[in-house]
C-alpha cells in the first residue's frame, strides 16, 4: 500500500522537473499519464446539518483542482473522491496521497478511524486540514471550532506527538510559489501561522485555521490568489516528499 502513494509522487515529480531522492524502479512511462487523485475525509460533526465535510458540494476544490494542472503540469483527477477513515474504506484510503480535510464544526472520529488515520499518515499519506471558519474567532485565545476539534484528534492519532508551527523557511512555503512569512492570509477576517506535525523531517498533517476552501470558493482578489498559490505548495510537497 505504501509502494502506491510512492508511485503516485514519482510519477508526479517527472510531470513537474523536480528530483526526488527515491529509487527509480520504474520508468516514467508507466505513469505519466496516471492521474492524482484527492479526496475529501467523510467524517462525522458535533453539530451542522447533511454533508458538514463537504462544503459548496466540492465546488471549491473543483475550481482548485483547475487551478492546480493549468499552473503546473500535474495531472490532476478534477473531481475529488470521497474517503472515511472507517474499516470499510481502509485499503481505499492508499489511493489517494492528500486527503482534504475540513468543516465549520468540530470532527468527531472512532476509535477505528482514529487508528486508520495514524496507519494512513505513517505509511506516506498526508492531510490537509482546514477551517472553514465559522464557530469561533482567529484569535488565539480561541480559536475556530474545528480547530480546536481537529487539534484533539491529533492528540488520540499521535499521543507521542505534539502541533508545530511550520517554520517560516519550510519547503512547503517556498516549493512552488513563495512566501517568505508562512502562512498567508485566505480569509478577511484574520491570520494565523500554520501548523504541521511531522514524521522525521515529512510533514505529512497541515492545519490550516485560516480557511483556504473560502479563499478557493470566493472572489477575495489577494486572498483568493493566496489561497490558490499555497494550495498549490501544499500539493507540490505533498507529492514530492
């Protein structure tokens, strides 16, 4: 199952001219013409209504995913998948090497999901949280709801490890398009850095409480630009580490 994401970040990393320091067991052929695909975390919600996990029906990573092959040379699945971290779903879960996680309230995971997401992320995966902010402020005495929730997720899924702030002088920052102070800013209404946890020197989880999916969903002019730009770090490291 792990040999698959790798395949997956070779076969990228031939598209977009970056190096990897992976053994090249397979000719680029093979894959180059395999599309990446990504998937939103099906998950349950402490409060909200229907699909709280995928807001705008997915229309907001549809428009990013756009954005993603037409600036880079990735090929890219357009229509992202669907994915639990529940049993049932535990071998398909290795399809996919970002998973985007998100809501405006607070994740709620079983025990199970809790151990298929730690098997997921230590087998290569990585994830993309984000606040679609809406309960809870971006300050940093409270912060945003999912948040706080995902934030004690994390706990259950690594009890050994603790959030980081990403350094501002991270790849993931400057891996495709630069930002030299971290984390900007997707949403009118406040900033803050992010936060990674890693294995080794692999980020492989990304919160983000500044709510990027708005940023890909609405016209914000700079921060809609923020937020399509760093998405795009996000995949490219994702892909390539």
């Amino acid at each position: 199952m792990r040999s698959a994401i790798k395949k997956l970040r070779l076969c990228m990393a031939f598209a977009i001219g970056l190096s990897l320091a992976l053994p090249l067991y397979a000719q680029e052929e093979e894959y180059e013409e395999q599309k990446v695909q990504i998937a939103y975390v099906e998950h349950d919600t402490k409060g909200g209504w229907g699909r709280q996990w995928q807001y705008y029906s997915g229309s907001n990573m549809r428009q990013f995913l756009r954005q993603l092959q037409r600036q880079t040379n990735i090929h890219v699945d357009p229509t992202p998948g669907e994915v639990s971290f529940n049993d049932k779903d535990q071998n398909k879960l290795f399809d996919y090497p970002i998973l985007f996680m998100t809501s405006n309230h607070a994740a709620q995971l079983r025990d199970e999901e809790i151990a298929n997401m730690r098997e997921y992320l230590l087998r290569g995966g990585f994830i993309l949280a984000d606040d679609c902010v809406k309960n809870g402020t971006f300050s940093r005495d409270k912060p945003p709801e999912f948040t706080r929730a995902f934030i004690e997720v994390m706990r259950r899924v690594f009890p050994e490890r603790r959030f980081e702030t990403i350094p501002h002088d991270h790849p993931i920052y400057h891996c495709f398009y630069k930002f030299d102070n971290g984390l900007p800013r997707f949403h009118p209404d406040g900033q803050w850095e992010g936060l990674g946890i890693f294995d080794g020197d692999r980020l492989m989880v990304l919160l983000s409480p500044n709510d990027i999916c708005c940023g890909w969903q609405f016209s914000w002019g700079q921060l809609s630009k923020n937020a399509f730009s760093m998405g795009i770090n996000i995949f490219v490291y994702a892909l390539t580490h």
